[in-house]
C-alpha cells in the first residue's frame, strides 16, 4: 500500500496533469493484475529486480511463449527494460541471444545476479541440485529449526533420489545452493 501511495503522491496536487497521471499509473498496474502471469514475473521481478526469459521459465515453469508475451507486454509498459544481452555461449549454432531485463531502477548487482543464475540454470546438473537442496530446506532443515547440514547428509539425500547423474556432483552443487542461502554444510 506505501507503494501505491508513494507512486500517486508524485505529481501532487489535484491539477489536471496530476489526474491523469494517477489514473495512468492505476491502469497500468490494474492492467498487471488482471492477467495472472504478468502478476507472478512482475512479483517476481520485483523480489529479484532482474531476470531472464530462461529464468522465469525454468523457476515459474512457464512455457516459453508465455514468457516472451508477458515481457513483452511489461516492456510495452514501461516497467522494465533490457539491461544486458548474454553473450553468445560456445558451441552454440546462433538465434537470438537471451536479454537480462530489470524493473526500473534495479542495480547492477541485480542485473549481475540474474546473469550468473541463468547461466547456472542452463546445466540440467543445477537445476536437478536446486531442486535438490530446495527439498532439503524444506523437508529437512525447516522443520528441525537447523542452520547446518553434513555433508554426508546430502549425499544420503541425493541417492535415496535415485538421480540419473553423479551423485556426488549433484551433492556438490546442491551443498553449493544451500551455502548460497545461510546454511553451514560441514565437509
């Protein structure tokens, strides 16, 4: 609510130009509303500040036509913009290259973030160790009020999983993700 105040108390007063402002900002941020994906990438870009079509693909599970309409239309909008175009991985045989988009006034570091997790999430390893460690917080660490994990713990974990990788490398990165987050893993 501060938000929305905030945004309408920027052309004070009760000129003409002032009401046609508000009623600008309100219709766009209804228009965001109304359509239930645009609500959750702009959620989510506010949380985060910064994201990539892959990301928000790969940690909404939405289908990649959906993603490009719904950046397209906050880009129509004006609520965010491209901040960096990802360089063009090794290997690869062309197409358009992916864009890290922000909301209006991210930071860098946001922008950096985003990039360096959408070339995480280009490895099937790290995202089946995102998932991983996610089950682990939730199914293990949160219930126990813990802030710490062995090692051995996550490996028992992965191979009761029955992962089709190397469990130890999946260990490994999921160990990674759950230091990333605050949680001590003893080696």
């Amino acid at each position: 609510m501060y938000t929305f105040k905030l945004l309408l108390s920027l052309h004070g007063g009760n000129s003409s130009n002032s009401i046609i402002y508000k009623h600008t900002i309100l219709s766009k941020v209804g228009g965001i509303f109304r359509n239930k994906s645009i609500a959750e990438v702009f959620i989510y870009l506010c949380l985060h500040g910064a994201a990539t079509a892959w990301i928000i693909q790969c940690h909404m599970d939405m289908s990649e036509t959906t993603t490009y309409r719904v950046l397209k239309q906050l880009r129509a909008s004006g609520f965010i913009k491209p901040a960096i175009k990802v360089s063009k991985v090794k290997g690869s045989k062309g197409g358009p290259r992916p864009i890290v988009w922000t909301l209006e006034g991210s930071s860098t570091e946001e922008a950096a973030r985003a990039l360096i997790l959408h070339y995480r999430l280009l490895s099937p390893k790290y995202r089946i160790a995102e998932e991983v460690a996610q089950s682990i917080l939730e199914d293990y660490i949160t219930p126990r009020q813990v802030t710490e994990i062995t090692y051995r713990e996550i490996v028992i974990q992965v191979k009761e999983l029955k992962i089709p990788f190397s469990s130890p490398d999946i260990a490994d990165l999921a160990a990674r993700y759950l230091h990333e987050r605050g949680i001590k893993v003893w080696r």
